[in-house]
C-alpha cells in the first residue's frame, strides 16, 4: 500500500471518529488544536486506525502522534 493511499484511508478514518469535513483535514492538521479532538476521542482515533490498517500500534507511541502527517508516517512505518 503506497503512502497515497494510506493518506485518503487515515483521513476517511479521522472524518468519522472526529466528525469533521475532509476539507478540514491536512497533513500539518494538529489532532487537538485543528480538528478540535478530544482524550477519548484520541483513544478512538487510535483504535479505529487499528481496525482500518489491520495493525497493532503501541499505545504510547501512538499517542506521541499529534498531526495527520505524524499518522500517515507512523502507519505507513507500521505496514511495512
């Protein structure tokens, strides 16, 4: 899977958990201060990348994600 099409996949992913517009969503997006994520909503952020990708991402690695750049790289290191 090419870093394109892992890109569209994360940001299907944070349009639903986040209810936010596709629009709303860039690579230098920041979780909580652009797209106005919540704790629960990071943990839910966190899970659904899980089941989208098929992967397992520590949990406090994961959680040092804080931009929809810092996501794609981090899956796209986590599918190889």
């Amino acid at each position: 899977m090419d870093k394109n099409e892992v890109q569209q996949r994360v940001v299907k992913v944070i349009c639903q958990v986040l209810s936010v517009d596709e629009e709303m969503v860039k690579p230098d997006s920041h979780f909580v201060f652009d797209l106005g994520a919540e704790s629960t909503q990071s943990v839910e952020l966190v899970a659904a990348f899980e089941g989208e990708f098929d992967i397992d991402m520590d949990e406090d690695a994961a959680l040092e994600v804080q931009t929809v750049g810092n996501a794609v790289d981090f899956i796209t290191k986590c599918l190889k």
